[in-house]
C-alpha cells in the first residue's frame, strides 16, 4: 500500500481545499498520473501517484480543507481495477431503449476535461458548458477559461418579423400620452440572494490584505509622472523591438528596471522586518501583480537586475499567460523583494495599493492621461500618470519614501539616465 498526501505547498501555503477527484476508488493509476486537484491561496494543482495500482479507498472528498502531509487517498499496489459494469442486460431486465446517436458526447466531453485548465473546468461547470463541445486554444490544444468564454458567448439574435399591433393596444390619454400601468398589474422584482463559499485564494487575500494594515506602519506617497520620453521611445522602436525579441515594448519594464535603479539607491525599500532585526537583500526579486481567476497573483522576476528589457517584457507576457491558463506554480510566486502593481490597465487613475507583507514596498501605477501641465512659462497638453508608493514607515521614513519616488520620476521621464545610472 502507499498513501497520496498532501504535498508542499510551498512559502507560507499550509492548507489547500480539494477541488475535484480525477480518479475514483476501484480506478486504476499509474506513476506520475493526476489522481486529485487541490486549490490553494495561490494557485490550483494536480497531485499525482507515486506509484502504481489501484485506488483503494479516498480519504477526503470534495470541499474539504486539507493541511500539508494529511491523507488523501491510500493506492493499492497489488490491487486489481474495479471490473466494468457489463454492457449485456440481465434477463430479468426490461431491454433498455436505444441510446440517441449524440451519446458519444459523453466520452469528447470527458476527454476535454481532462485537456482543460482547471480554472475553465470550474467555471464550465459553474456554467453549463459541455467540455466536449469547446475548441481548446492552448497549448496540445489545451482548454483555457478564454475558451469557456468564448462557448459561453450569446448567438446572434435571429432576425424577426415585426409583429401587428393587437386589439389589446392601451388607449392614449387626452394629451396623446400612454396611460400608465396600473401598480397592481406590474409584475414583482426577482430579490433573489445566492450563497457562494469563498475560494481559498480569496480568503487568503482577505486575510493578508487585513494583515497588512495592522501588522505595517503602513503609509502612501504620489506622484506624477510625465510619460512622454518613455511613450516617444516606444513609438521609435516598437517594430523594430517586435522583430528582434518577439514581444512588445511596453511600460512596465522601463517601471522595473526604474524601481530596481531606486532600491538601490534606498536599500531599506528593498528589506524586511524579522523580529527585532531589518534583513537587507542584496538581490532584486520583483513581483509583477497579474489578473487571475479569483483575484490578483504576484509572480516573481527573479533577479531582475541582471535581465535586459527585452527580457523582462517577455517574462510578464509569460506570467500574464499562464496566470489566464491556470499553470502557474508556486515556485512562480514564491518570495519577491519588491512588488509593483499596475491599476491602469483597469482604468485606475488612482490608488492606495496595499503592502504585500514581508516586503514593505510597493509601486502602484495608474492610467496614462493627456493632461494640461505647464512648461517653460506655457500650459501644455502631456500624457501624464499618477504613480504611488506604499512603505511601512516602521523602517522606511517619508522622506527616503518621497524621494525613492522622485528618482523612478526622474528615470522614467528620461530613459537614458537608466543607461548612465541605473
């Protein structure tokens, strides 16, 4: 016999939810093959046998909350699998009725789930979407939440005749006005309430979230940033950037390689509180907030200082992707010195953002807006945004804060200097 546990989390994960069985009992395994899917604060994961044989019995079922090394599902190395029902009737038994043609739905159905995120399987059937019938737009075809959505999209409305009027037509008033409907003719309002239970990822950003504000000395500082150097830069060398690296030009690695040029210049930025004692990092470990199922996930750079832009874009392409496929790991989100957030793809103008603790800072960036600024003794239009940094004052004072700002102003507002000091 061998057991199937639950496995390592990873940093600071110490309770996961199961999420779905992927085998039964009586089923049999093989080494390496998905037996469980577990949900977790951070990520969703699969957990495979260890060895092979036969599912003996399951310990936990679905909904349950787990902690690491508990018993999931005990395997029987010598077992036999569970023989398949045979498909001859008994002769007692009425002859069942011919199964329709489209039956064969069932099996594309269960193959597609097995190809699909776990995320589009959670929400297909949150949905009532047949696995079976969507085109998987991932990689080997893999099914992906964008996929479920796409399923899920409304058909066009077909085109329809008008109707006559009926006899039934409400009479106008004197003043040419439909009368009103009368109150006890008007249908009641659907007040309808549903109960959903929180996922493991949205209470651990309840909690952290909480944590953060009482935990941290926690304090904001603005800034605005003049993004016309940065955007010009771009606009000079978008194609040729595309064609040499295969990824776009965006903003947020001028951001990264900005911060990274500050924290230097501030250490206590890049530093965390143990105890009694500051821990200073001589490393920069950058985490780049990222839209997931559930809630915002923050991958880590992992010593960004030694990456080139191009790099750096190409890491968060990744990190974006895989956050929307549901294939990050925990390794992806593990640690991180320094995090930035970018509101502005939301639509942000501005925003407090919150300590993603130990760290403690964190650059929050915001929607890039024309507006009128003055210049040289004139008032001229300039794409312009809203930048902010939360510190825990504890061992950052407002003035290293305040001026931590100003030098990502200043190296945003002109690239080259990034070249020369950075």
């Amino acid at each position: 016999m061998s057991n199937i546990v639950v496995p390592t989390l990873g940093e600071s994960v110490v309770e996961a939810r199961v999420a779905r069985w992927l085998k039964k009992a009586g089923d049999r395994v093989e080494v390496g093959e998905p037996v469980v899917e577990l949900e977790t604060e951070k990520i969703d994961l699969e957990v495979s046998a260890e060895k092979s044989g036969v599912i003996a019995s399951i310990a936990r079922q679905e909904g349950d909350d787990v902690k690491i090394g508990e018993l999931l599902a005990v395997v029987d190395e010598n077992g036999a699998a569970a023989p398949a029902a045979s498909s001859a009737p008994a002769a007692s038994a009425p002859t069942p009725a011919p199964a329709p043609a489209s039956s064969g739905n069932g099996s594309a159905e269960a193959a597609s789930e097995g190809r699909a995120t776990p995320t589009a399987r959670r929400m297909a059937k949150d949905n009532d979407v047949d696995l079976g019938t969507v085109q998987g737009s991932g990689a080997a075809g893999r099914v992906t939440k964008q996929d479920v959505q796409k399923a899920m999209a409304p058909a066009p409305a077909p085109t329809s005749t008008p109707v006559a009027p009926t006899s039934s037509k409400v009479a106008p008033t004197r003043e040419g006005a439909i009368a009103p409907t009368s109150p006890s003719k008007i249908a009641p309002s659907s007040r309808t309430e549903e109960r959903v239970r929180m996922s493991k990822r949205r209470q651990t950003i309840a909690r952290r979230l909480v944590e953060a504000q009482h935990t941290a000395a926690m304090l904001t500082t603005f800034n605005e940033v003049d993004m016309t150097a940065v955007m010009a830069l771009r606009e000079r060398r978008k194609e040729s950037f595309k064609k040499e690296f295969g990824v776009g030009l965006g903003i947020a690695s001028f951001f990264v390689k900005s911060a990274i040029a500050a924290l230097r210049a501030f250490p206590p930025l890049n530093a965390e509180i143990q105890g009694d004692e500051i821990v200073f990092k001589h490393y920069y470990d950058i985490g780049v907030a990222v839209g997931a199922e559930g809630g915002l996930v923050v991958p880590v750079i992992r010593d960004a200082d030694r990456l080139s832009f191009a790099q750096i874009e190409l890491a968060i392409r990744d990190f974006a992707t895989r956050a929307t496929d549901g294939t990050l790991t925990l390794e992806d989100l593990r640690g991180g010195t320094f995090t930035i957030t970018n509101g502005g793809v939301f639509g942000s103008l501005m925003s407090t953002p919150i300590l993603n603790p130990p760290q403690v800072g964190i650059l929050g960036l915001h929607k890039i807006q024309d507006r009128a600024v003055p210049m040289n003794g004139q008032v001229v239009i300039r794409p312009m945004m809203y930048v902010a940094l939360s510190y825990d004052h504890r061992i950052v004072d407002g003035r290293e804060a305040v001026q931590f700002l100003v030098k990502i102003k200043d190296f945003v507002e002109d690239p080259a200097r990034l070249l020369l000091e950075g």
